[in-house]
C-alpha cells in the first residue's frame, strides 16, 4: 500500500516527560513487492549494464509499466545499489534520468563515495528550494536508515572521512551547535516535551561529530585547546547525563587521543616550545622563563595522556635538572653526596638569596630542582622541630643540667610557651604565608581543585587553634594561680576535662599528623613510591564510598541495641556510680567506683545512648566488643537472645561482608592504577615539578617571612622594570602577531602531519586486495587478446571501446581522483585567509596583462564593501546543511548536470515509442514460485540457448544480405542492420574499416564485456556461446550503430573529454541525438580533466 494507514483516532495516553500524549501510530511505508521487470530493473542496476537500465527508464517514460523509484524488500533503491557497488557512471544515470536520490547522499557519505557525494551535493543544490525539506528529510522515518538528526556534515564527522568534510565545509556546510544540558530555551523545552529520548539522541550525535578529528583539524585554529575544551565538557556530560555515560566518555577518549597524536607529530624542541609556552595573554620572548601555559592548562583539563607524553617529559627533566649538569647519568652514590651537600647548607643558599638575589650564586636556588631540594631540607627542619615538641626535648634537656624537675614541670600550670614551640610558631607563620602567596597568584578556585592544599589549610588552622587556646590557658592559669597558688602544681589528673590546655593538645596532636602525611606528598618524584602514593589517593575515595554504607548499618543496628537494652544498662550505670557503707547501705557517687563494681562500670557504656551504642558496635569491627557486654544485671533471657541475635546479625554484614567489600575496592582500585601507574605517575610528577617551574616563593619557609635586598628594590622603585612595560604599543602588537604565526604555523605542520599519517595507516590494507588488482589486470589483458583473435578472424570488433582505461583498485582510483583532481590537505580557507593570500601573492616575471588583471580585480572583489555585506547577510541567514558552490570549476559541473538533466528529461518525453517490446540484455527472471535453484538454472540456459540460435541465424543471414551499396550510401539511404557500427568523429581516433560480416564459427571466441559490479549470489553465469548471442541480440536493438559526436567548439587534435567520468558520448540510436554535454570539453594540457569516457550516451 502506497498510503501511509494508522489507527484511526487509537494512540497512547501515557503521563510522563518527554512523552508525546494521544498521539496516533502510524503504519510504516514499507516497501511494495516487485514486479518482474522491477526485479530485472534492479538487477540491471546492480550488474552495472547501463545500457539496459537506460532503456527500462525510457520505457518507463513511455508506457510506465515499472516503477524507476522502487525499492528491494530491504529498502535499497535502485541508486542506493549503485552507490553501494562504487559505480558512479550508474550513478550518473540514474541521477540525470530522474531517479529520486532520497536519501542517497547519507548513503554515499556512509559508503565514503566521494564521487558519488559531490554529484549529489551538485544535484541537491540544484533541485532544493528555501523553506522546503531536503531529499534525504522527505524519507519515512520509519523507514529510513538514519535518524532525522542526521545532516550530511554530522555524518561525514561520524565516518571521519577528511576529504568529505572538506568538501563540505569548503561549501560553507554548516553544523548545529549542541544546546547546555541545562538549557531552557524554548526549542529544547519544546523537543524535551515531545520526546526526551530523541533530544538526547540528537545531542549525543551531535557531540560525536564535534569530536571527529578530522572535523576538528579542518575547522580549528587552535586543534588542541578545542580537543581540550571538548574533551573537558565532555566529562561533565557524562556526570550529568548518566545514562549516557559510556558514551560520552569513549568521545572523551578520542578527543584525549587526538591530542596526543597531534603531540606525536612533533620533530623538535622549538615546535614543542612554541606549543606548550602559548599564551593568548602575553607573548612568550626567547630567554624569558618558560611559562608552559598550555601544559598547565592540560593538567587543568586532566589530559593526562598528553601530559605522560614521552615527549614532554623529556623536556620537563631537561628542565628540572637545570643547573646540574650530567646529574641523572652520576652513580647513586655521588647522587646521595650531592644531596647531602645541599641539605645540610640549604641555610646558607637560602641567606645568599636574601643577601644577593640577583647574583649568579644566588640565582643557584631558583634552579628547579635546587629549589626542590631546599623547599624539602626545610619542611624536614620543621618535622625534626615537632618531634622535638612532642618529646619534650627542652624539658629534658633542662633536667639533664639539673636546672629543674622534670615530675614537677610536667604537672605545673601556668607555663609560658618554651623555645621550641616559638620556632613551631615561625615555621607556621611562614607556611600561612606561602598559602596565602599561592591563593593570590592562582586565585581560590585553582587553589581548592589541589587536594594537597586541603591538607595544608587543615594543618595550618590546626596550629593557629593550638596558639590561641594556648595563649587563652595561659592567661587564665595566671589568674588562677594569682588567687590560689597551689593551683601552680596541680596534677592534671585534677583538671577540667575541657580545659583550654588540654583541647590545645589535643588539636597539636592531629596538625601533627596532617604534618607528616605532607611527606607522602613529596614521594610522587620518586619512580618507587609514587605510584604507591596515588593508590592510596584512589583507595581513599573508596574508603568514604565504603564508610557511607557502613555508617548506615552501624547507626541502624546501634539504635535498636539502645532500644533493648537501655534500662539494663542503666541499671549497670546506678551499680557504678555508688558506693556501700560498713552497714551495708548503698550510697550515690559522684565519682564512678571502679574498686568495688569495675564490671558495671566497663559495661554500662556499652549500650546506654546511642553515641556509646555506635561506638561499641565500631569497636566490635575489630574484636574490642564481646558477647560477655550482654551480661547485665536483670536482663532477661528472651531480651538477651534478641539482643545477641542483632549483634550477631551486625557482625555478618559490617564485619564479613562490609570489610571484604572494602578490600575488594581497594583491589580493583590498585589494579587500575597499576594497569595506568606510568600514566598516573607522570601525571602526578609533572603537577610537583610545575609548582616548582613558575614564580612561586624561592625561599622556603620559616625564611619567606623576611625580608630580601630584592623586596627592598622593589618597594623603593630600584628594581628593573619589566621590559614589556616599556615596550612601546607597537611593538607589543608586533610580538603578538609574531606569537600568533609561529603558533600557527606549528600548528598547520603537526594538522598536515598528522592527516598525512592517518590516510598512510588508511592505506595500509591486506595484502589479498593486490591478488585481486592483478587478477583485474590479467583479465583485461585477456580482453584485448582476445579482440585481437576475433578480429584476426574476420570479426567485426570496430565497436570495442580499445581506449578503455586499463582495471585499477579502489587504492589507485582515489590517488588518481586526487591527483587529478589537486586535493591539498590544507584546512578550510575563510574569507579573511583568502584576501590575505591575495594580498601576499607577488607579481611574477612572466604575468601577462590578463593575470595580472584577474589577481587586482580579485583584490578589490574581495576588499569591496558590497562583500563584506553579503557576508554579513549570509552568517544571520539560515543555516545551510549542504553549503553551495563557491569556485568557478563547480558551478560549472553544476551547471552541466542541471542542463544534462533537462536535456534527458526533454528527450524521454520527445521520444518515440519503442518497436521492442522486450529489453533482451537482461536474462529473464522466471515467474514461478518455490523453484529450485537447479530448475532456475535450467530454465534460464534452455531459455537463452533456443533465443540464441535463432536469432543468430536470422542476424547473420540479413548481415549478409543487406549490405549497404555505395549509391545507397551516397543517397542517404541506409538499409536497416543489426550490427552496431561506432562511428568516431574524435580526431584522436583512427576511422575504423568497414565491418565485415559475423561467421558462426565454433571455434571463435566472444567479445569479452566488462562487469561494473558483481553478480549477487545464486545468478547463473553465461557461457562463452550465450554471451556471443548476448552480444548479437543487442545490436538487433537499433536500426544504426551509435553515432560519436564531438561536443563543443574546439575540434583540433589537442582535445579530449572532460574532468569527471560523467563526460558521456551521445548515443543516436532510432534518429534520437543528444548534444549536451554533462562536462564541458577542455584542452588536452588541462591534466586534471582526464577521466575516462563511458562508451554510450546517457540516452
């Protein structure tokens, strides 16, 4: 059924987002099933016999018995089976003939047919008009193979092929820009509205063409930062859209990969440099310190692959060990002496700087790795000074003089902070103060991303507590010991459970910690324990991951235990906290009494609140809680079963499963990094070693806090101003130009590189294809060897196409195509690089006025006013899926398809009726159903042999006997033969002899036909005797051999056909001519045209 039939009135009602309510099914437009000429139609079609198909079309045009425009069961029609067989002179035909392409532009593009693609970008810019939809959007959407999101240019991204995009985007080609997840404009709310599933579709795609590395090569100027930005916002995708995670992190991946094969295309330092010290900002001058934007924005972006890449780490270690000359080739040994010398004097390099920064001597800290170590001499000065506070070194010290008594200190109050924990203080103020530079110069968002400084903004609030309550304790114990002064020795023991003293150390002994888990910070430079130190970073997500889920089970089993057992334990509580006199009378107690109810007094806690509850059921994970915390006094029997069982219950989920589930977390967690350790480490080596690279503090602290001869010449104006500051504005706009062009072409050389090396791995295909290019090459070559043995046996072969170009394989056509064709790897010229390669083309020796003319004219064109409007016009206007021509060569092939299809057009409906009423060149399909294949392929030769004998009798015998005289010839009356005599008007081409009459001999070879596309499984293939008949049946089918015509005006030797294989030669058969031409014809010297010529005319 042609029409499209639903359900009338009958859909869904389903509430919900994104769900189109009431809306009717309609049945799918589905394929109607073929008649036997369609088959035959088809099949023509497929073999590539484009003389048949020529003349089913025509009579479709007359007596509209087949459908030109039908489809096999599976939807392929009969231009969908051309451009999958790669013919594009079928292509040709159908397309000038009439065919709807549909959507046979998406198919040529997902065939990557680029032959087939520019005629049908020519034949739509042609055919469409403003407003109306495109021949691929008038497909059923039921039906058709891709969705309606996809456009031409989305579709060549997905297939990454670079010369279709090209070819695209040189048409102006545009692509919709995907929409924020998070938009609320109205089209996405609308899109949403009627189907959430197709908007999300649509954006996935539409992100998968963004990320094409092709697509990006050609449309970027800076490919990098757009793979990084890509790569980027792709990863909040997929945090936002879960559902289409995988998806969006394998475009994440690929966009990751792009760069780092960009970065793989580089061949020196200087093309490096220029990549990672790009900044829009400021020109980078050669001698200033490397600033390595790009690199720090790649460690933004965590592009990990590109900041591990082989060759940024040389240069990095080139650079980290500036200033230590043959360092990494040095033994271990005299690696740990040269060390050692920089630890134990880092003091003195550190006073040199504050002394002389500018000398030579004091510029040896700035070296990377010098500062490195000295930063790290510094911080391990300040631990040695906690573990000397945490064991009371001065205190010691003081009792080993005999100046006072270690027992009585320890419990005074009132003490003022001792030597030692003044220099904690200064270390601290140093170390707030380098936070304090960093949060300045970075800004706080690029501060917080590093969790390192987490850990440090911890420690340093730790200290600045300890100092405070310490400061408080001391005030107020001074106070006390004023009004009592045996408060001075009292024990602490005696003191306050929340005295401010007691917090402070309490809050010591954790910034001590913090302290020291530092260090593992700097492990990350070592090869050993970096990787050991990023595990860990990974195995504490999975730790708070692991802790949410057993922090729920413990609190849910915590409050039923309160809930059972409170009142025994409170009973164990009140056993506690009394006491028994001599009479045997019980006595509240403040004061829990541990001498005469120990037991009460352990288990009271165990249950009695929900925060001791919790606790219990913690410490029971590892074994510090029993069975034998159940036996309280007065629990029942029944109560402590209950009771037992939640414990027991407890114990199996958080202890057994719970615990193994975080070590196997822990396991796959390491087993990730160690797959990627290499990666992982580099990355994390690389962000230690940058923080070392820029202008972060040289001096580390407690030594930062002082002043230097360099800050005083700042502050007094004595310092050298910076030579950009003086630079005059002309200059600066000079350095950004030449920042910008030496970026540019770098960038131009590894795109060039990189496209080059992707079509050389595309090239690279097994070796069977060249078994089969040779086989094509004997199997012409037994071609023309047997031409030679029918003509020698006085077989008329006069209509052989001799010139027909020699069998290539696809690798060869598309090196030819471009050959021919001047295809450059170069990006997309805009507007702007055109005028400016106008302007920089220079006048040559040899320009003759008419090119010397063309190049001005060109110039003002391009300068003029009226174009830049237009280009203003054209940017706000509709965007275009296909783009248009924009040079002269295609709006002249445009042009020829358009009048070659007017001319054919004009022709079908002029044509007279044809006297045959069977087109013979196709084998006839049977009729009958369920036949076996070998009752078809008997009927099929039975069929063919008894046609052949007797119409080869009749041929030859009519050959014989109407034979033109020379007075016939000179009236101009020509009797009516039936074999085909070509006439060639070329004057490349020789006159051919008169033909001589065909002999049936037994022993004569056939003409050997060339197949454009192969069989399809299961057709018969014809013998040697049915070819010949094959052959003679066609001649029957016109009265006069096709007539050649040169087209055009040029008729000297030095012409040939045009450029494309759509250039055809008329065929004249019945009287009808054709005289235009799909190609103009051009002169022999224009290379780029020469293409071969299909042996018959269109019509």
């Amino acid at each position: 059924m042609d029409e499209k039939v639903h359900f009338g009135g009958v859909g869904v009602e389903i509430e919900g987002p994104g769900i189109v309510h009431n809306q009717p099914f309609d049945m799918p437009n589905l394929p109607k099933p073929l008649t036997l000429e369609e088959k035959k139609y088809l099949l023509s079609v497929e073999r590539g016999d484009t003389a048949t198909v020529r003349k089913y079309i025509k009579r479709a045009y007359r007596n509209q018995h087949i459908d030109i425009n039908c489809a096999d069961p599976l939807g392929r029609s009969a231009l969908t089976l051309a451009i999958e067989g790669e013919n594009l002179e079928m292509t040709e035909l159908l397309i000038v003939m009439g065919v709807e392409p549909k959507d046979a532009l998406l198919q040529a593009i997902n065939s990557e047919f680029v032959e087939a693609v520019e005629l049908l970008l020519e034949y739509e810019e042609i055919v469409h008009k403003d407003g109306e939809p495109y021949s691929w959007e008038k497909v059923d959407k039921n039906t058709s193979m891709f969705t309606k999101d996809i456009t031409p240019l989305i579709l060549a991204a997905h297939k990454n092929n670079y010369e279709i995009l090209k070819i695209l985007l040189d048409r102006g080609a545009t692509l919709p820009m995907p929409h924020d997840v998070r938009c609320g404009c109205d089209v996405c709310l609308r899109e949403t509205e009627e189907d959430s599933l197709r908007h999300s579709m649509s954006r996935v795609n539409e992100y998968r063409a963004l990320a094409s590395p092709s697509l990006i090569a050609l449309s970027s100027n800076d490919p990098i930062l757009t793979a990084f930005q890509l790569s980027w916002e792709l990863r909040n995708l997929a945090f936002t859209e879960p559902e289409c995670r995988n998806e969006y992190m394998e475009l994440r991946k690929q966009c990751q990969q792009f760069a780092v094969d960009l970065l793989q295309q580089s061949r020196s330092t200087q093309e490096l440099l220029t990549v990672l010290n790009h900044d829009p900002e400021s020109p980078y001058e050669e001698g200033e310190p490397m600033k390595l934007t790009r690199l720090e924005l790649a460690i933004d972006y965590k592009q990990k692959r590109f900041v591990a890449h082989s060759n940024i780490q040389q240069l990095l270690a080139a650079m980290w060990y500036d200033g230590l000359p043959g360092f990494r080739r040095k033994p271990l040994l005299e690696k740990m002496i040269d060390l050692s010398k920089i630890i134990l004097i880092f003091p003195y390099y550190c006073f040199l700087y504050m002394i002389s920064g500018t000398s030579d001597s004091g510029k040896i800290i700035r070296k990377p790795f010098v500062k490195f170590v000295v930063h790290a001499s510094s911080y391990l000065s300040f631990l040695f000074v906690l573990l000397l506070v945490s064991q009371r070194a001065d205190v010691i010290l003081l009792e080993k003089l005999g100046w006072t008594d270690t027992h009585l200190t320890g419990q005074q109050r009132g003490l003022a902070p001792s030597l030692l924990e003044y220099l904690v203080l200064i270390y601290v103020a140093g170390y707030i103060w380098e936070e304090t530079c960093e949060v300045w110069k970075d800004g706080l968002y690029r501060y917080l991303k590093d969790m390192w400084n987490f850990i440090d903004f911890t420690r340093n609030l730790l200290y600045v507590l300890v100092f405070m309550l310490r400061a408080m304790a001391y005030y107020q114990q001074t106070a006390e010991i004023e009004d009592n002064p045996t408060m001075k020795m009292l024990g602490k023991e005696h003191w306050n459970a929340f005295d401010p003293q007691l917090i402070a150390e309490g809050l010591f002994a954790g910034a001590n910690v913090f302290s020291a888990l530092k260090l593992v910070h700097l492990f990350s430079i070592n090869p050993h324990l970096g990787p050991l130190q990023i595990s860990l970073g990974r195995m504490i997500i999975d730790i708070v991951k692991f802790f949410f889920i057993y922090t729920l089970v413990l609190f849910a089993f915590a409050c039923g235990l309160n809930q059972l057992l409170w009142y025994f334990t409170d009973l164990e509580r009140k056993d506690c906290y009394s006491t028994t006199s001599g009479e045997g009378m019980v006595f509240p107690s403040e004061e829990p009494n541990w001498v005469e109810h120990d037991s009460s007094c352990a288990k009271w806690r165990s249950f009695n609140n929900l925060f001791e509850s919790s606790q219990s059921l913690f410490w029971a994970s590892f074994g510090s809680t029993g069975t034998d915390a159940f036996e309280l006094k007065g629990i029942k029997s029944y109560t402590r079963f209950w009771g037992l069982l939640m414990f027991g219950s407890y114990s199996v989920i958080n202890v057994i499963v719970l615990l193994n589930l975080l070590i196997a977390m822990m396991s796959n967690s390491y087993a990730m990094i160690e797959e990627h350790s290499d990666t992982e480490w580099k990355f994390a080596r690389t962000k230690l070693w940058l923080s070392y690279f820029d202008d972060s503090p040289t001096l580390p602290p407690p030594f930062n806090i002082f002043p230097t001869t360099k800050m005083f010449l700042k502050l007094f104006g004595l310092r050298k101003i910076d030579k950009m500051r003086k630079d005059s504005l002309k200059r600066k706009q000079r350095q950004e130009k030449e920042r910008d062009y030496r970026y540019a072409a770098v960038m131009r050389a590894l795109v060039w590189r990189y496209i080059c090396l992707q079509h050389r791995q595309g090239d690279s295909n097994p070796v069977t294809e060249d078994d089969v290019n040779e086989i094509k090459g004997e199997i012409t070559s037994m071609r023309y060897e047997l031409m030679n043995v029918l003509d020698k046996n006085g077989m008329d072969t006069s209509s052989a196409d001799k010139k027909e170009k020699t069998v290539i394989g696809k690798k060869n056509q598309v090196w030819e195509r471009r050959l021919m064709k001047n295809f450059q790897l170069t990006p997309v010229v805009t507007a702007e690089d055109e005028v400016e390669l106008v302007r920089n083309v220079e006048s040559v020796e040899n320009e003759d006025p008419l090119d010397r003319f063309r190049r001005v004219a060109k110039l003002a064109v391009l300068n003029s006013s009226a174009l830049r409007w237009g280009q203003i016009i054209r940017s706000v206007c509709k965007e275009s899926q296909i783009g248009r021509c924009n040079n002269r060569e295609s709006f002249k092939k445009q042009q020829n398809l358009e009048r070659a299809m007017r001319e054919a057009k004009r022709k079908l409906m002029n044509a007279s009726p044809d006297r045959s009423n069977e087109i013979r060149n196709v084998s006839p399909m049977p009729v009958t159903e369920q036949s076996s294949l070998v009752k078809l392929i008997g009927e099929f030769t039975d069929e063919m042999k008894k046609e052949s004998d007797n119409e080869r009798y009749l041929t030859v015998k009519s050959a014989k006997s109407m034979r033109p005289t020379p007075r016939e010839l000179d009236e101009g009356r020509i009797p009516s033969i039936n074999v085909s005599q070509a006439t060639p008007v070329s004057t490349l081409r020789k006159p051919s002899p008169p033909p001589a009459p065909l002999k049936p001999q037994q022993d004569c070879g056939p003409r050997i036909f060339k197949k454009k596309a192969p069989s399809p499984t299961g057709v018969m293939q014809l013998t040697a005797r049915d070819l010949l008949a094959k052959q003679i049946d066609s001649r029957e089918d016109s009265n006069q051999g096709p007539a050649v015509y040169e087209l055009g005006e040029n008729r000297n030797n030095d012409v040939i056909p045009s450029s494309s294989s759509q250039d055809y030669l008329l065929d004249t058969r019945s009287g009808e001519d054709m005289n235009a031409p799909l190609r103009p014809i051009k002169k022999i010297d224009d290379v780029k045209t020469i293409k071969r010529q299909p042996s018959d005319g269109w019509m």
